[in-house]
C-alpha cells in the first residue's frame, strides 16, 4: 500500500478542522476525504468510504462559536457529538483541535500516518 493508495477519512463537528486536514494531507499527495458523518443520522455512514485510517478531529462548543458564526444553538451541537460517537470508537487516530493551528492539527495526523506505514513495513510520507 502506497501513501497514494492509503485512503484516509476525516470527520468531526462542524468547524472542527476537516477541510483544511483534508487539503493539507493531499497536498501532500495522500488520498484523503471528509465524510459528513455529523449531519447523518446512519451512525455508520463513515464506513461506506472504507477507509484505511479514520481521523476523528473534536472541538468544543465555544471553540467552534469562534471559528465559524453558526446559527445553531449546542443541543445541535451535542447531536453531533452523538453521531460521531461510532467513528469515535473506531478512529485509528483522535485529535482534538481546541488549542491547536491548522498546522499542527495536520503535523499531528501525519505522524500517526507515519507511524502506521512504519507498522506496516511501508515508506514513510516524507
């Protein structure tokens, strides 16, 4: 498995980092998508894309009320925790954003793909 055959899927809560993970891991040439796990109600949505390493990114409540004017109240909020529960459980990597730059949110999950392909017997992505 090459890192442009490992197919990697995002999902969090709203505002949690999902767009800028995904364009960061493919400009780096890895095959990475966002799921919108947290609007579905099929708890096992993010199985269908069959990814080989699942990243589940959290934020909290207030954090993502300052990265995005939302127009949804925390109930919503918490309803989309709720889905996200099975790809939680299931997630090859978590990573929570509140305090982190998009940077960083992306330096973390390329080291855990690292370390994966390491597990693996693979080379490295950079």
């Amino acid at each position: 498995m090459s890192r442009n055959k490992l197919k990697v899927l995002v999902v969090g809560v709203c505002a949690s980092g999902k767009t800028s993970l995904v364009e960061a891991l493919r400009a780096r040439g890895i095959d990475a998508h966002h799921a919108a796990q947290e609007h579905s109600n099929v708890p096992w949505m993010w199985k269908m894309s069959k990814p080989d390493f699942l990243i589940v990114l959290q934020a909290k409540y207030e954090t993502i009320k300052k990265r995005r004017d939302i127009p949804w109240n925390e109930k919503r909020y918490w309803l989309e925790v709720e889905r996200l529960r099975g790809a939680k459980e299931n997630a090859n990597l978590i990573i929570d954003t509140d305090n982190l730059t998009k940077e960083e949110v992306a330096e973390i999950a390329l080291n855990a793909l690292n370390n994966y392909f390491v597990t693996l017997g693979k080379e490295k992505l950079r």
